[in-house]
C-alpha cells in the first residue's frame, strides 16, 4: 500500500488518488490543498492547473510550475489552521507549510490559501506567503517567476 504523501495517513488509493484521476472531486477544501499537494509530489501539473479557479488560471505558468515539481524533493505537508470550507461551504481557507529540498537546501513554502465553490466544485483561488518567511525583493526580479511557486510573475503575486 502507497502511503498518500499528503500526510493523511491513508493510502494514496483511498486519499488523493481518486481526486488526481478524475474520478472523484474533493469535497472540501482542506481535501484540494492536499490533493494539490501530492499532484506536485507525483508531477501532475495538469490536475493543478485545472484545479486553479477559472478566474485566476490565465495567471498560472504551466511550464513554471512544471519546473518547480521535477526539481523539487518534496519532504511533507504540514497543516496549521483551516478556516470554513466544509462541504456547505462556498469558500475556505487553508494554512499550510509545504517542506522541500532544492538542491541541498531544506526549505519550507508557507501559505495562506484561500479556495472557492463554483457549481458544486472546489478551486484554489489565491494564496499568499507567511509574512514572516522572508522573500528577499532584491534577489527576486518583478518579472522572475515567484518564489511561491504559483507561476505567476513576482510583481503580479506576493510582490
């Protein structure tokens, strides 16, 4: 049995898994984080551009994104806080660490997300750093890719 690296301890068959494969829709909003998650462990960029409010995936680099999950060994997922997004919820908010190793460095991408209900369906909407993580703006360049890894341009984002 694969353990689901979203951290639930639950098989990946019975977690994410079905959410990934289309077989499923996660019902709430912790459920999408989590799934999100693991689609960046397993690479499966498509899953979470789709699964971007469609307001906002015009503002998502596939490619970039796509970058960031291959180069990227993905340590855990640690919740913090979750705020509404139940099943009768049309919006949530999810805080969450994402722990990973880039090269030889330990990092974590801490974020506060917000997640809407369209029709029934959950979407990430919008994240935003830890205002404690430090983002050094003279190291990152306006048009650089953020360091958030939403895809989005620095300036457009948690610039």
């Amino acid at each position: 049995m694969e353990k689901c690296p979203c951290g639930s301890g639950k098989s990946y068959d019975t977690c994410c898994g079905p959410y990934i494969s289309g077989t499923e829709k996660p019902k709430t909003a912790e459920q999408l984080m989590r799934s999100r998650y693991t689609a960046h462990v397993k690479n499966e960029i498509d899953y979470i551009i789709n699964t971007v409010h469609p307001s906002e995936r015009k503002s998502h680099d596939k490619a970039t994104i796509a970058e960031w999950a291959k180069n990227t060994e993905w340590q855990g997922l640690e919740l913090i806080s979750r705020e509404l997004g139940s099943i009768n919820h049309e919006i949530g908010k999810v805080e969450f660490k994402a722990h990973y190793k880039e090269g030889n460095a330990l990092k974590s991408h801490h974020e506060n997300s917000t997640f809407r209900k369209v029709d029934g369906v959950w979407y990430f909407h919008s994240g935003k750093l830890d205002p404690k993580e430090e983002v050094n703006p003279h190291k990152v360049g306006r048009n650089d890719p953020c360091p958030c890894g939403s895809g989005k341009k620095y300036k457009k984002c948690c610039g």
